[in-house]
C-alpha cells in the first residue's frame, strides 16, 4: 500500500520509526564547514556561545517545520508556492540553482576527499575528490529513497560516533556546559553569535524537506503529527552535534590556545590534535567521521537539490501562467533531475584542477547570503496565506519566531553580500 494512503501510525509507534526525512535534512545541513564554524566559536570563547548554537537549532526546527506543513497542508511543493508570490522567485531560484550547484558540487567533492587524503596520504586529493563525486551520483542515480535514507541513517551513526565521542573523550565541565546555556555576548562575539544561531544546519536543503517528505509517501493533513517528531527530533540530534563540537573546541583548543586552519582543513587540525592527546586511533575515528559528515550533504545535495530542480523545470514548462493546477513534482529518476545531478557532478571537477575563479566564486557567496533570507520571508507569506488551510495558518506566536528568524538571515545576509561586494571591489 502506498504510504501516503494509509492511516498515520498509531500512538504505540516506536518513535525511532517515525524518523526519516528531517534525519536527511540535518545531515545534509551539517557539514564539515558547520562543524569548523561550532569548533572555532567554542575555540574563541569557550562554553560562552552554547545557548547561541542551541538557539540556531530551535530555528532551523521552526523553519523546517513551516516547510513541511505548507506542504502537507496545501498539497503543494515549495517551489509552487514560491510561484505564487511571482515570476522573480523563478528568476532567482532558476540563476541561484544553476551557480551554486556548480560551485558546490567541486566543495562537496574536496570536503569528502580531504579526511581520505589524510587517511591514505600516497593517494592525491583530487583522485578521491573525484570517486567521491561519482559513487554519489551512481548511489542516487541507482538507488531508491530508501536505500538513500538507510545511507543517511548509517552515516548519521558514524557522524555520532567521532563527534560525540570525542566530545566524551574530551571531558567536558559540566558546570560550565550548563552555564553556556545562559544568554551572554562577550566583547567580539556579535558576529559569532549570529553565525551559529543561522549558519548551522543548511540552508536550500532545508526548502528540500517537502520533496523528502513526498519521496517518503507522507502527503497529507494526517502525518502533520509523525511529520513534526520526525523534524524535532533530527534537529535535536543537530543539536547534539553542535554541543558535542562546542565542548570539543572549548576543552581541547581554547584553554590551549590553538588555532584552526580556515575551511574545511580545520577538521584535519582537530583530528591532528586527537591523535596528539588520545592516540593515533582516535584520530582515524574522527577523519572517518569527518568523511561521513561531508558525504552525507555530498548525497543528500544530488538527491534533494536535483528533486527541486526537477520541480523547477516541470514549473517553466507548464504552459501558460496559471497556477491552478499545480505540475506533478519530477521524482529523481525524472530527466531534469538526472540533468541536474550530471551538473553538480562534472563541470565542477573542473574546479578541482583550476584556480577557483573569482567571480563565479563572488557570485556564489553574493547569491547564497540571499538565499536564507529569500526562504524565510517567503515562508512567512506563505505561511499567512489563504492558499492554506486556516487551521494550518500560523498563529501569532508561529508569525514572532518565524519573524525572528526572518530578521536574523536578513541581517546574516546583509552582512554576508557586503563582504561579496567588498571583495569585488578590492
């Protein structure tokens, strides 16, 4: 029977069952450069921003969370309701999809090689950056949500393993953990601050959600309950990774005083650092799980990104400017979403053998710091809307956090293409 036409579970459901489309969005949201930003934060300031990071979690809950109800609730995809509020959402979006993907796929390819590099040090770089491009795309290509999901869940475990594991190792002050859970902002931390209250836990894979949730068979008012454990319940183990991170870099790099490199490579600095106080063991356990982090968004990107790209394109083919009837949103096997996983795939290993250039990598980060802002205002419109339900309109209380988070992006955003633009010109 198909899922989406069958009752939702029962109360006695094991909960752990009820958990599947949120686990892909946070593991696809939390890469290495997510963990870097929690381990440098942590790093400068010890426990101090914990409530920041904790904070930024709870957002992503209600971000998510407004994702999947417009979908349950209106029938609706993300990408629909974005149509809606008029044609320069498809302008954006079609300009935003087409650079960042190609930009991405070469930093998703380098992440995923460089715990692999530093594991199997004879082989060069770009060769696993290479493999790792393409066993994802063969493993999405391929394989059913299912199995995608199984994958996640597996990598999850792993992820769980290094992170947490090594927060466990590191032993961590509970008495300071528990204060860090108390707002305060030391002098020179504003910025921080707001890079963990918005930058952990993605950013267009989190507009991905409602397309896992119809690759999931979970399509109507009924699984708004099951939808909403499945969300809360990911984003706290995001939260759970965040903290363990936190106490990572509070423990083992603040009292020390040692730096991390920028990027990615910082989690090499953090494995070296294992290896130096726990043995060589350790060490590899956290490249491993350094590996799964950056694989699980490299998969959850060509699954997720591809299905609204799909989307995308059956929205610029329908015919006319009617929004009535919405187009039947593309599957992966669809060949606009195959399309888009061949483009995250090969012209970005271009990238991998060439200096980046400069005004493509400009135009990346100009369009990516619009790009959270973008799904949070849309989402307050469209949340408000009499496309839905009033039942499953936001209330009041619903209209101040998602505002909150609105302001937040808006002022990450702005600050964000400011320095684009300060590149630009010097």
């Amino acid at each position: 029977m198909d899922e989406g036409n069958a009752p939702a579970p029962q109360d006695n459901t094991p909960r752990w069952r009820l958990i599947g489309p949120g686990l892909i969005a946070a593991a696809t949201g939390v890469g290495a450069g997510d963990l870097v930003a929690t381990l440098v934060a942590g790093s400068q300031f010890g426990y101090m921003l914990l409530w920041a990071a904790v904070f930024g979690c709870l957002l992503k809950i209600i971000l998510v969370e407004s994702v999947g109800r417009w979908y349950l609730a209106s029938g609706q995809t993300l990408f629909h309701g974005w149509r809606s509020l008029g044609r320069w959402t498809t302008v954006y979006f079609g300009i935003y999809v087409v650079i960042w993907g190609f930009v991405y796929g070469a930093t998703a390819m380098s992440s995923s090689a460089l715990p692999l590099a530093a594991l199997f040090p004879a082989i060069d770089l770009k060769v696993f950056a290479v493999l790792s491009g393409l066993l994802g795309l063969a493993l999405v290509w391929f394989g059913s949500y299912a199995l995608f999901e199984k994958l996640i869940a597996v990598l999850v475990g792993v992820m769980f393993l290094a992170v947490v594991g090594s927060a466990v190792v590191a032993a961590p002050n509970l008495g300071e953990l528990a204060t860090g859970m108390v707002p305060r902002m030391p002098p020179g931390s504003l910025f921080y601050v707001l890079g963990l209250a918005g930058g952990v836990g993605g950013t267009i894979t989190l507009a991905a959600y409602g397309y896992w949730l119809k690759e999931k068979g979970w399509r109507q008012p009924r699984w708004m309950a099951v939808m909403r454990i499945d969300n809360s319940v990911a984003y706290v183990m995001t939260g759970i990774f965040v903290v363990a991170m936190l106490i990572v870099g509070a423990e083992l790099l603040h009292a020390a005083n040692i730096s991390l490199a920028r990027g990615d490579r910082g989690l090499l600095d953090l494995a070296g650092v294992l290896g130096e106080r726990y043995g060589r063991t350790w060490a590899v356990i956290f490249l491993v799980g350094f590996w799964a982090s950056s694989f699980s968004s490299l998969i959850g990107v060509w699954n997720g990104v591809s299905l609204m790209f799909a989307d995308f394109v059956a929205h610029l083919l329908q015919p006319g400017d009617s929004l009535s009837e919405a187009p039947t949103a593309p599957g992966t096997s669809s060949k606009a979403a195959r399309f888009y996983m061949l483009w995250l795939t090969f012209p970005p290993m271009l990238l991998l053998f060439l200096d980046r250039p400069f005004m493509l990598i400009v135009g990346y980060g100009a369009l990516g710091a619009l790009f959270m802002p973008f799904l949070a205002l849309t989402l307050l419109f469209l949340m408000n809307s009499k496309q839905l339900p009033p039942q499953w309109r936001n209330g009041p209380f619903s209209n101040l956090l998602l505002g909150i988070t609105c302001a937040l992006f808006v002022v990450l955003g702005a600050r964000e293409l400011i320095s684009q633009l300060q590149a630009l010109a010097g």
